[in-house]
C-alpha cells in the first residue's frame, strides 16, 4: 500500500514539470474605446503537457470576467494559438462604461489536465466628434400650425462623447439659410414669418450642423411640415327650407336631402357629418350623405300632428365628429292629410230591444253617435248613411232625414199581431256609412231590432174552479185531475203550478201533489172516505209574471174496503152431548160493526169445520147481531158423530144488499171469526143430591198458532242444532281424556315370539343380546299385576325391570325356568307395553325376552300365575314353550 502512494506521488512530480499550461498569461493588453466588433486585443498560446493530449473542442474559454461583460470573447488561431477579440456585443467607452477588465482564461486537454490565467484588458480614451442624440442623428420632422405666430420653432440639442460633464459649449449653424428660419448659436430654431398652408408654402427642408472646440463636426436634417388647420365653417348648399309631404309616408321614404359644402377642405381628407339636433321620432338623416328619411309613421289624424301638423328640425352639419367646425339651418315638414281613414263606427252590428207598444215616430238609434271619421280636415272627414233596408223593415222603419242616420219607427211592433208572429217579431235593417271623398270608403252596418213584448193579458185558468172526484182505494200517485192557466201575451212563457192550500190531514201534511210543469193532480196516499169526505185544495199558477189561483174540490168516493170487525174474533164455548135442537148454544151472541156497510147488509155463514152442519146462525143475514143455535142433534152413540171438539171458522160478509150481478162486480169485504166448541159427554154415575143437573159453561180462548210467527220455530230448531253440536263436541272431548289418561289394554300378537325346538338357542341369545343392548329408556311405570317399576323406551317400546343388571342377572342364573317363564307373560298382558315389532328379532323384541322372566313367578319362585293375578290375565299369557323345554 506504502509502495502504490509513493508511485502516485513519484508520477504527479514526473507531471507537473510538463503539464499544460497558457503562454503569454497572465498578461495585460489595451484596447480603444469604441472598438469594432472582431478587434485583435491579445494573444497567447498554448503548451501542450507531456501526453501532447489536444486542448478539448471549445476551449480556452473565458469563464468568467470582473466587472461581467460579453465585450469579449476567445477565437482560435490554430491547434495552440488563441487570439482574445472585441465582440460588439457591448460598447466600449471610456467616459462612461468601465476602464479595465479582468479576464478569467481556462483551458483544459483531453486527459483532464487544466490550467487558468488572468488576462487584464485596459480601455484607452479616443477623441469624439459631436453626437445628436436619438432619432435626431437621422433625421427630424418638424409641424408648425399654420398662422402660428413667428418665434420659437426647436431647440436642437448635441453632445460631446470626450465632455462627461458638458462643461465644453458646441456650436450650431444652418448649412441652407431660409428666410423663414434662422437658428442661434445654442441650436434654437426661430421662425421668421407665417405661415399659410393655403398659400402653398407646405414644408421646408434645413440642414443643422454642430462642432466642437476642437472643429470636430456632425449635422442632420430637419423637415418643417406646416399643418393645416380646419379654419373655415361649412356653408349649407341646399336651398329648400319648406317640404310638404304627405301623410302616411312609409318608414325609409326620402323626404329631403341636405347639402354642404366645406371651403377649408382643400388639401384636407376630412368629410362633413349630417345630424338632426331637434328630438323627434318621425325623421332621421344620414350622417354622411345628408339624406332625411322618414323613421316613423306619419299620421296627420292621430297624436300631435293632428293639432300641429309641422314639424320643425335644426340641421347641424360638422367636418369633425369631435371639435372643428359645424353649421346649423332650420327645415319645416308640413304633413298634409289624406283621406285615409274609411267612416267607422264604434260597431257595425246592433241590436235594439223595443216595447211592443212603441209609438210611432220613436227614435231607435242615432248612428252618428257612434260613427265617425279618423280623417282630420275636411272633406276627408265627412261622411253620410245610405237608405235603410231589409226584409220586412221598409213598412216599419225610416231613415229621417235621409242620409241622417236617425233610425225611427214608423209601423206596428204588436207582438201578437200575425204578421209580426209570422216574421218572428225579429228585423234586420241594414245600411252603410260612406265618405263623401275620395276613394269613398264604406262600411255595412247591421241593426236587429227585437220586440219586446210586454204583459198585456192577465194569467187565467181555463175554468173558474174544477171538481174532481177519487175513489177511495185509489192507490198512491193515481191521477186525480189537472189543472191548466194561460194568458194571451207571446211568447207563451212556462207556468208552475203548486199547492198552496188545503190537501193536508193528522197523519200525513200533503195528500196531493201536483206536477209543477202539466198542473196534474195526483194522489201521495191513499184517501179514506170515512175519514174525510172531501177536500178543498187551493192551485196557484205562475208564469213569472202574473200569479193566478183557484179552487179545487176533490171528492172521495166511497167504496166498501173495510171488513166486517167482531170484538172479539174468537171464542170458546162448551156444550153437553144432550143439548136440544134450536137451543141458543151458551147464550152465544156475535155482534160485528163495519165501517162503510150498513147491518142489514151482513151475511153470515160457516166455513169448513161444520161437520154434520150441527151448527147454525140466527139470524143469517140482514143484521150485525145474531146467536148461535144448535142445528141438529148428536149422535155419538150411531157412530154419526165422532168428533168431541169443533173448530168453526164464521165468515161474515157485506154483500146481503147486492143482487147477484152486483156482487159479481162490486167490491166485498169478508170479516173472520174463529170458535172453538167443545161438546161434553153425558156423566157416567147418576148424582142423586142433585135435583137437576147443572152444567157449568167455561169460554176460554186457545193460542192457536198464526202463520205470521213462523220465527219461532225457525228459532227453536235453530237452537236445538246448536245445542246438539255442543253436546256432540263435548262428548268428543271427554273420550280424548279418558282414553289419555287411563292405559289401554294390548291384543295379542299375531306371532309367537319363538318357534318351537328354538328356546335353548333362543335363550342364550337373548341374554347375550341384552347385556349387549344399550337402549335408552326414557321413562318411568308400574306394573298393575305385580306392582314392581319398570323403565320403558318411549319410542321403541323397549322396556325393563328397574334394578341393577348384576341383580337380574343372577335372579336369572337361579331360576332355569327363567326364559320359559318369560315367554308366558302375554303380549297385550299385564307386563309394559311391547313393542310392534312382530318378529320378535329386533332389539325391542330381545329386550322384552330377557325382562319378561320377573313379571311370570310366583311368591315360591316358581314359573307360574300368583293366586291373587287376575283370571282375565291367563287368556292373554304367550304361547307355552314345547314340552321339554
């Protein structure tokens, strides 16, 4: 490691005595002020290091300079000389800008070997000639306004480079004098005379030279340009002040044009603008020709010009839109009137309500009330009206005066009159309203003119009063009659009837309606002669106009609608077996009333029940009052008579008056009465006490069942099904918990368990397969024969003695008889219950072999039935094992 430093070091030794470096720097060079670009300020070269690598493309370079500048730059001479030039980029001067630079020259070969030198560049003062400054170097336009007055034009100003301060004064002359100009020794330009652009005088060219103390000199040029000036105020060239036109003149028309004319325009591109200064809304002008245009209609009948007709307008013409001079005139329109407006009206259709009884001469209208012409002088504004006409109105209406417009009435307008009817009472009268100037316009105007009528006829019925008659089993809305009123005016307007008196009873407020339209009568409910007899209505008619009443009688028909009425209709009578023929039968008396029939019209009979026609009436027609009497005897004994209890039912009947057509057509009413007779048999035992037999006549009345309570059977049955229903359901239930609650015996088994010549085999099997069962037994009984607890599998049916396997196995082990034993406990006996399974081979069915041995033994242990076992068990026990086993 100590030998590779000290090689490092021995090589950089070897180096630096030929490394590259930059001849001729540091150095220090001059250069003038003011320079061109490219000018040589110094050279140098280069010395290539030991390797000869070549200087890198782009250097030396000046990398950075004091104070900054980019005044120079570095341009190659060839592979090792270097040339350091001006570059223009920056102007070198000496009063003003800095004297000397520090140039930073770096350089560096292909193998990174680099070298930096100094090169000082010093700025050496040059003597100047005088400088005008900025545009004025090249040249200067001067304006003068023309007619501005001599004096003062410019002052022309230069500058010494060498003078810093300006402390060392030039001198300024005119190369080419002028007459009109002079300049003094400071370079004040002054004019000598005016100017007048008119005059042709526009521009002037002067040559301005400046000079130092040392008679260095500059010049340039200065072109004095005389404006021209807008002096002159434009003169209008349109004579005209007064234009009539026409009214109604379409927007855009031209109406006048406006001229002018400007005397300063000469040599100027200026251009005169045209305005309008008065406010208004009917012209407008154009601004650069001077034409006026209409902008607005022109209507002389309408607004101010129907007043003032003129219109005045101040015209304002300008050379410049702002400033410069301007001229005003003031123009008259005068709008005159057409006859434009046709004669109108405020409407052209009327109608006209007159009264019937007008007079003649009436004024009806007056159409120049309502019509008029929009036309504002004369004739334009007149106007007249043409004969009237129409169908019908020429014998009725008249224009007076003719062409007036004053509609009168000079015919008939009754309003029943035929003619007038006929035409419908309605006219149309036409006529027209027309300008009496040119183009006469017209307009058709239409009057209807309608009768009025008036109520010249009362309203009357067409009879004084009326009577009507109903028969008193009319039913509800049955017509009764109808009324009717009218008057003689037309049109015939609708007329309502109503009811204003009379017609009302206790139980109901209108008995009578009568239609509001037809004024028919017509029944609410029924009418009853023997309440009221007859009724006095009051029918009021009205058409809107008149009101009328009258009076109306309504008579009720009597007719024989009510029934016979005995109080009351049923009776019960006893009478002994022995009674005698033609004897009035308990002293029986029936009475009956009717309302509308007299007593001797009543007619008494017996309907079914009569049997053997033992009973009869007297009298049977003719009164309200008669008796019962015994017809014929009885005759229990000769078998003619079997019935003990008689059921009359008594018909009473208003028809004994009536002949036999009548009663065919004429109405009858049938009353009811309903007896019920006993007959009692003679006594057995004679009574000896008793001198004379009495007999003791009890009437009583029976609940006979009437067809119009057929609800309480319906009832009835209704509630005994229900009851029946509820009792059938309870029973139902009742079964359900007993045969819950209380065990049920088992059948026996269609198979034996085993068959016969199996029980060594079977027995051996049975208790290896218990020991091996792992059922679960979920619940808990008691045997009812032997009285010992068992544990039973609820779903299988699995069941076996509560205990210790340990104990059951030895009980087993001592009783050989064991296995037989167990097969004799029945089936469906008193042991648990088994399980379904009819094979027996199952785990259920192995189980019930292995535990059924306890159940089967006696207090001796020996297989048999105890002596107190219930009898009925034995015919349940399981199939003995075959002798032997």
């Amino acid at each position: 490691m100590q030998e590779a430093v000290f090689l490092l070091v021995l090589l950089g030794a070897m180096s630096a005595g030929e490394a590259l470096h930059l001849i001729h720097l540091p150095a220090t060079s001059n250069v003038a002020e003011n320079s061109s670009p490219g000018t040589s300020v110094h050279k140098f070269s280069v010395k290539l290091s030991a390797s000869l690598s070549p200087v890198m493309p782009g250097l030396p370079l000046i990398i950075n300079t004091s104070p900054l500048t980019e005044a120079f730059n570095v341009n190659s001479l060839s592979g090792t000389e270097f040339e350091v030039v001006t570059t223009g980029k920056e102007q070198l001067d000496f009063e003003t800008g800095p004297n000397m630079f520090d140039l930073q020259i770096y350089v560096k070969d292909d193998v990174g070997v680099t070298d930096l030198q100094i090169l000082t560049v010093q700025v050496t003062d040059v003597n100047e000639p005088p400088q005008f400054p900025g545009n004025l170097a090249k040249g200067l336009d001067l304006y003068i306004v023309e007619g501005a007055n001599p004096g003062f034009s410019y002052q022309v100003e230069a500058f010494d480079p060498e003078d810093t301060s300006q402390n060392i004064p030039l001198s300024y002359f005119l190369i080419s004098p002028s007459k009109s100009f002079s300049m003094s020794a400071n370079g004040t330009l002054f004019s000598t005379t005016g100017f007048d652009f008119e005059a042709g005088h526009n521009s002037y060219h002067l040559t301005v030279e400046v000079r130092d103390s040392q008679g260095l000199r500059a010049s340039t040029s200065l072109r004095v340009n005389i404006v021209n000036i807008n002096d002159e105020i434009p003169r209008f060239t349109s004579p005209t002040r007064m234009y009539v036109i026409p009214e109604e003149l379409g927007p855009g028309t031209v109406v006048a044009n406006i001229t002018a004319e400007d005397p300063d325009n000469e040599g100027l591109t200026s251009f005169l603008l045209y305005s309008i200064t008065t406010v208004n809304s009917y012209f407008m002008i154009n601004q650069l020709t001077g034409t006026i245009q209409v902008a607005h209609r022109l209507d002389r009948d309408a607004g101010e010009l129907r007043q003032n007709p003129a219109i005045s307008l101040e015209v304002l013409v300008k050379d410049r839109p702002f400033g410069g001079q301007e001229n005003r005139m003031q123009i008259t329109f005068l709008v005159k009137d057409i006859n434009d407006n046709p004669a109108t009206c405020t409407k052209f259709t009327f109608s006209i309500m007159v009264p019937e009884r007008a007079a003649k001469g009436t004024l009806l209208l007056d159409l120049n009330t309502v019509c008029f012409d929009d036309d504002s002088e004369a004739p334009n504004s007149q106007f007249n009206f043409t004969e009237p006409s129409g169908v019908g109105s020429r014998r009725r209406f008249l224009q007076d005066p003719a062409g007036s417009g004053k509609i009168v009435l000079i015919g008939d307008l009754d309003y029943e009159n035929p003619s007038n009817l006929a035409a419908g009472n309605k006219y149309t009268v036409t006529t027209q309203v027309q300008d009496v100037a040119p183009p006469y316009y017209k307009n058709n105007i239409y009057i209807y003119v309608l009768t009025s009528p008036e109520n010249e006829f009362p309203l009357v019925f067409d009879q004084p009063s009326y009577v009507f008659d109903v028969s008193e089993i009319s039913p509800a809305r049955a017509r009764i009659g109808r009324v009717q009123a009218a008057d003689k005016d037309f049109p015939q307007s609708s007329t309502v009837y109503s009811i204003s008196t009379g017609g009302a009873s206790l139980q109901y407020p209108d008995i009578f309606w009568i239609n509001p339209k037809t004024g028919e009568l017509q029944l609410v409910t029924k009418v009853d002669y023997e309440t009221t007899p007859i009724y006095i209505l009051i029918i009021q008619a009205n058409n809107h106009e008149d009101t009328s009443s009258v009076t109306v009688t309504v008579n009720v028909l009597e007719e024989n609608d009510e029934k016979p009425i005995c109080i009351p209709n049923s009776y019960f009578l006893a009478i002994p077996v022995d009674l005698k023929v033609g004897t009035n039968i308990q002293n029986f008396r029936l009475m009956c009333t009717d309302r509308d029939s007299s007593p001797r019209s009543f007619r008494y009979s017996i309907g079914p029940g009569n049997v053997n026609r033992h009973f009869t009436f007297s009298p049977n027609a003719g009164s309200n009052i008669t008796h019962l009497l015994l017809a014929t005897r009885f005759d229990y004994p000769g078998g003619l008579d079997k019935i003990w209890d008689y059921k009359l039912l008594v018909y009473i009947t208003d028809d004994n008056l009536l002949s036999g057509r009548k009663k065919v057509e004429a109405l009858v009413e049938t009353g009811t009465v309903t007896l019920s007779i006993s007959v009692i048999p003679p006594p057995t035992t004679i009574v000896t006490t008793t001198p004379r037999p009495r007999i003791t006549y009890q009437i009583r009345r029976k609940n006979v069942y009437s067809p119009s309570a057929w609800y309480v059977p319906f009832v009835i049955t209704l509630g005994s099904i229900l009851l029946l229903v509820l009792l059938v359901a309870l029973i139902v239930q009742l079964a359900k918990a007993i045969h819950r609650h209380c065990p049920c015996k088992t059948g026996k088994h269609k198979k034996p368990l085993m068959k016969k010549g199996e029980m060594k085999k079977t027995k051996r099997e049975v208790v290896v397969d218990t020991i091996r069962l792992s059922t679960v037994f979920d619940g808990e009984a008691t045997d009812p024969v032997t009285g010992a607890k068992y544990e039973f599998n609820s779903k299988t049916g699995a069941r076996k003695w509560k205990g210790s396997l340990m104990q059951m196995s030895s009980w087993k082990e001592s009783s050989p008889q064991g296995a037989a034993a167990s097969n004799a406990v029945s089936s469906g006996g008193t042991g648990p219950p088994r399980s379904t399974d009819e094979e027996g081979d199952g785990p259920s069915g192995q189980a019930q072999a292995s535990d059924a041995g306890p159940g089967s033994r006696n207090h001796d242990g020996k297989p048999g039935t105890p002596k107190h076992r219930d009898p009925a068990l034995k015919s349940r026990a399981s199939p003995k094992p075959p002798p032997g086993k």
